[in-house]
C-alpha cells in the first residue's frame, strides 16, 4: 500500500466515524431539531436549497472541529519529539481506553441537549453557519470519545493541513444524515426511531476504541521490554 493509498484509507475511516458517531443515543435525538431548524432557513422550500444549507450547516461543524485539529497539530510537536517515549504510549493509551470506556456507558461523561423549544429561523447563511459551529460545541461531549482519538492521531502526525482536511471528513461524516434529511426533508418521518441499536453502535464504536488502546499498551511494552 503506497502513501496515497494510506492518505485516502485516513480520510475514508475518519468519515465513516463520523457516520458511526451520528447514529449514537446522544447525536441521533438531535437530528429532527436541526433538521426543523434547516427546514426555516430554506424559505423557498427547494431541494437545491435546502441541499446548500445543510452543507453551510455542517461547515460551520466543521470550523469548530479545524480549530481544534489546528490546536492539536501545533502543539503535537511536543508528543513528536518524545514519540518513542514508552510513558507517552502508556498515557494515550490510558486517555483511549477512558474514551472507549464512556462509549460502553462504564464511566458517565455530561452531555448537552439542543433545546427543541429554539423556534427561531435564521435569517441568511451566516447565521446557518454560526449555529453550526455553536452545534459543534453542544454535541462535543456526545462526540468527544471518537473525537478525542481523531486529535491524538492529528497531533502525532503534527501537519496541520492534513489535520485540517481530516476534521473536514469527520464533520461532513456526522452530517451526512442531516444533509440527507435536509435535503429531502420526507426523510426525516422515515428515519427510525431511537431504541436499542443507537446503544450497540455506540457499543460497537467503544470496542474499536478498546482495540486501539491495546495497540498503544503494546507498543509501551516493546519500549520497556
């Protein structure tokens, strides 16, 4: 496998995360809201439209989550020149396992909830896009586990652009759905209801998280022994 091929397989696991991480019982219940909210925003009631404003939507996701992978690039300098540190493994390794065991619902981690009583409508696409990046904040907690191993691995490889068009991924994964049921709006009475398999994806999501944990506990151990 060449170097394009491991850049493309990134970009493809990050957004299929990102689809992963919309279908958990904090993320899913949310979509009908925004979805009401995008519904609003598209005065003319067009497809086109509301196809662009679940984009400016989800981009407004986006800059929020590039912030942070900024963030985690620039300071990652500091975990790349002490990489080969077995402790460093130990730590994210530790940090990965907290993250898989909030997904398994063992250790309780706060959320926030849109509020579903929010009528207002915005008036043009800025305002799209600065309730998207203020979504970004609300639902952190909700993806904060698959979110939190998204900046690890951003700051271990410390490119900022490469970080930047990961988020980007990852943000338009979560969206995905809603761009759909933006755009399609008789989509949203389909869509099926909450129950047992929102809790197995987001069981399925913290084993993954498990099996990258043991990597790193391994490659400490390589390190010591």
């Amino acid at each position: 496998m060449n170097f394009t091929e491991n850049i493309f397989l990134s970009y493809l696991i990050v957004f299929w995360g990102g689809v992963l991480v919309s279908f958990t019982p904090c993320v899913y219940p949310v979509m009908p809201i925004t979805a009401s909210f995008i519904a609003g925003a598209n005065t003319k009631g067009t497809r086109w439209m509301g196809f662009l404003i679940s984009l400016v939507y989800v981009f407004g996701l986006a800059l929020t989550y590039c912030a942070l992978a900024v963030f985690a690039a620039i300071t990652g300098k500091v975990f790349g020149q002490i990489q080969n540190n077995p402790y460093i493994f130990l730590v994210v390794g530790n940090v990965l396992l907290f993250f898989a065991l909030v997904m398994l619902d063992v250790i309780p981690l706060p959320t926030i909830a849109l509020s579903s009583q929010n009528k207002n409508k915005p008036k043009n696409l800025w305002a799209v896009i600065l309730f998207g990046m203020a979504s970004g904040l609300i639902v952190g907690p909700c993806t904060a586990p698959v979110l939190g191993s998204l900046l690890l691995y951003i700051g271990s490889k410390q490119n900022i652009f490469h970080g930047i068009t990961l988020m980007f991924a990852f943000s338009y994964g979560v969206g995905a759905s809603l761009i759909l049921v933006g755009t399609f709006s008789g989509l949203l009475s389909s869509l099926p209801k909450s129950g047992v398999w929102l809790v197995r994806v987001k069981q399925a999501s913290g084993i993954i998280l498990l099996i990258i944990a043991e990597y790193f506990f391994v490659k400490a151990g390589q390190l010591f022994f």
